[in-house]
C-alpha cells in the first residue's frame, strides 16, 4: 500500500516523527521534493537527528531510500547526512538518487546573498530558489551530469559565465572555477554514483509490485510554490497535487494521505501569518514547543491553530485523514483559540485567500475552547486524554470535515496514538 506524509502548515509539523514511525513498515520511502532546507527531526532508538535530504526510512536496515527527481541536492549535506546515519546504524543506507534531480552548487548559496532572498523571505540561505530557477531556466546541474564530466564541466563553465557578466563586482562569483567546481563535484560523488538512478521507473515498479511505499513530503502546502502564500514560499510543489509530476509518475495510486498538521501553528521565515499571538504566550509556546528551526536555529513565530488554511491545506493535498503534532504542548493552557474565518474589509470569509497581501489584511474570528491540564505521553486511545482534548480534536474534525486518524504526544516514536478509522 502506498501511503503520503504531507505537511499542511507552513512546514515543521512533525512530518520527521510521523515519517520516521511509518517507514518502519516500509518497502521503500521516497523524498519528492525540496532539498536541505528541510529539517526533519527524527528519534531513532533514542537518538535525536535533525535529517535534511535523507527520508526516514533510511533508519530500518532493507528500506529503501529514494531522493526523488524533483529534489535539489546538496552533495556536502548528503555526504554529511549518510556520514552520520551510518555511523549509527553500523551500516550505510540504501539510497537511489534520481538522474534528473538537479545539484544545488556554491553559486546558488551566494546568489541568495547578493540578490538578497535570505533578507527580504527569510529563507533558508540553502540555495534552493537559485537551484530551482536554474532548472526552469535550462541551465540547471543534474545529478545525472556526474556521470559524464565532460559535459558536467560545459554546463559548469556556461553557467559560470553568464553568472560573472550579471555580478561582475562578487569576488566570490569571480573567484569560481568550472575545473574545480567539477573536481570538488566529482569528489563528493564518487561514493554515490552507484546510487544514481531511474527513481521513477524503481518506485512505479514498487507500485506496481503492491509493495509498501511512504512518500515523504518536506515543507507545507502554505509554502507550495503555486498554492501557498506567494512570494513568501518555497520554489518548489510541497502538496500531493505535485507528487506525481516531481517524481514522474502520472497519478500515483496513493490511497492514504497523511495531512500533518500541529495542534498549534509556527512560521519561519516573513510573511501574513494572521493567528500569530505576539507577546507572553507567543513566546511561552515556543519555549514549551522547542519552536527553533532544525535548519537554521531560526526562533519559529507562533501562533493558535488556522482552520480556514488547513481547510485549503487538506484540499490541495486531497489528504484521507490528519495526523494532530504536539497536542502536548497546548497542556495547560486554560483557553485555547481556533480560528473559524476571517474577517476581511468587515466581511466574514471563509476561504484562505491566495494573495499574500489580501491575507495579511484578515483578521482571525476565533472560537475559543477548554484547555487540559494533562495529556498522558503514553496514552494509546484518544479515549484516553482528558474530555477537552477530545472534544478539541472533534472540533478540528467536524470543522475540516476530515477525520484524525494519528495524534502525537511527544517527539518520541511511542507517544503517538493510532487510531482506526
Ligand atoms: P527556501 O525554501 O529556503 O527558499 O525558503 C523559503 C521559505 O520557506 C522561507 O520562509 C523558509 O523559512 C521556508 N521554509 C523552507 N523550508 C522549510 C521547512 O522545511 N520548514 C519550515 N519552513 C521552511
């Protein structure tokens, strides 16, 4: 069966966690988008990672991992990644990375600095907007071009020189090489090349075959590049609607799709964020989360849970059930909010609106509900939590007209609650 874990926020949802618990069963798990600035936390045997590139199943010895076409791919945070989870695990992991998925290079990091994306969207400072748009733009590295130097150091030198004509002033655009950028390339890769692949061919065969396949999706749907809140987004398809095509299999049968959302809302990064709470509790949430970016040690803005955007979240990801992150932070708190609508130029709305600048003029309308004073970590029936807590799930539930089928209370893999549904 094959199963999505898509994130329904503006990222950091758990996705790590609830990953990490499903790859156990797991013939193979595919990462389909994004690239290192992902930061998936993930507790294996009671060791805390903060994985970037690498999906989760590469924690269970015969998994395979496959980092998909549509990605971006740093070879030093991989390196790195496959450097430290193999020396947990005592062997290396089984990867297949795919041939058209493109290199994010030394260049794509500076440019987010000289052209200014990392101050004006908060992003990652990765590279991956430069990455993505040089793939649009036809003069994208794939990692497929590792396998042919010649033509790897062509397109390095072509980009090269188009670069030092825009940014003639950059010293550190100016002091770039196409022969050493490939020779740094090249050393990078030589462990991974028997690792490059067809990654759609192997997981549309694992389809076929019935074999047990999780989708690993990286950001949230608020930070898809075509429905989330432009500009203030990533650059790549974050939502089941792009998994497809970011693979390369055309409507992959998916019949379980896992929207994550956490029981509250984080941002990282600018943008409208209209149930942010500023002050005392803002602040108390995120110390009580850990709300700091895996990535970039970034405090994470914070703010109460958004019903009208994960209605547009679960929409775009056709998600069949919602797994609620970090319901144990909200404990005791007396009151919690949920937003219901908006209020937008004196009318009432209930649609998340796809302009950045409309939605950071609405108002939360929030309903207001009975907080709890314990959620024990190790219930495993929702029965088993406090009458607030279940009624705050039924809320989410008949408010999104989506069931939750997972809620998780802590980081660790057993604090979860599955549920049937
Ligand atoms: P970029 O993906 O580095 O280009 O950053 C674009 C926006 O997406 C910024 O607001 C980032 O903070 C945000 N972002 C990218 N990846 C993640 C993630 O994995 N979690 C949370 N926010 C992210």
């Amino acid at each position: 069966m094959a199963t999505a874990v898509l994130g329904l926020q503006w990222g950091d949802e758990g996705k790590g966690k609830i990953t990490h618990v499903l790859a156990r069963d797991a013939e193979m798990v595919v990462r389909f988008n994004g690239g290192p600035n992902a930061g998936h936390t993930v507790i294996d045997r009671g060791v805390k990672f903060g994985t970037h590139l690498i999906p989760a199943g590469a924690f269970y010895p015969g998994t395979v991992s496959v980092l998909a076409g549509g990605m971006v791919i740093d070879l030093e945070v991989l390196r790195q990644e496959i450097d430290e989870i193999s020396a947990h695990l005592g062997s290396v992991p089984e990867l297949l990375i795919a041939e058209n998925a493109h290199l994010i290079l030394p260049y794509h990091r500076i440019l987010e600095e000289v052209e200014g994306s990392g101050a004006h969207f908060g992003t990652t400072r990765r590279g991956i907007g430069p990455a993505y748009r040089d793939k649009a733009a036809h003069v994208g590295v794939r990692v497929g071009d590792l396998l042919r130097p010649d033509d790897l150091e062509n397109r390095l030198e072509h980009r090269l020189s188009l670069l030092k004509r825009i940014w003639p002033n950059s010293d550190e655009i100016g002091s770039l090489t196409a022969s050493c950028l490939r020779v740094e390339l090249l050393g990078l890769a030589e462990p991974l090349i028997e690792s490059v692949g067809d990654a759609a061919a192997a997981v549309a065969s694992a389809l076929a075959e019935g074999k047990d396949v999780l989708f690993e999706g990286a950001q949230g749907a608020l930070l898809d590049v075509d429905h989330g809140t432009y500009p203030y987004v990533t650059s790549s398809p974050t939502t089941f609607a792009g998994l497809g095509n970011s693979i390369g299999i055309p409507a992959p049968d998916v019949r379980r799709r896992i929207g994550i959302a956490k029981a509250y809302t984080t941002r990282v990064g600018e943008g409208p964020f209209p149930t942010e709470i500023e002050g005392a509790l803002g602040d108390e949430l995120r110390d009580r989360g850990g709300e700091f970016g895996v990535t970039t040690g970034r405090p994470r803005r914070c703010g109460w849970l958004d019903l009208v955007a994960l209605r547009h979240a679960l929409f775009v990801n056709g998600a069949t059930e919602i797994a609620l992150t970090k319901l144990d932070v909200l404990t005791g708190i007396d009151e919690i909010k949920l937003c219901r609508a908006y209020l937008l130029d004196g009318e009432r709305v209930e649609r998340f609106p796809l302009s950045a600048e409309v939605l950071s003029r609405c108002a939360p309308i929030y309903e207001t509900v009975a907080g709890w004073s314990a959620a024990p970590a190790e219930a495993k029936r929702l029965e088993d939590l406090p009458a607030e807590a279940i009624e705050f799930v039924a809320r989410i539930e008949e408010e999104t007209g989506v069931s939750v089928g997972i809620v998780s209370l802590g980081p660790a893999p057993e604090e979860t609650i599955h549920r049937e549904l």
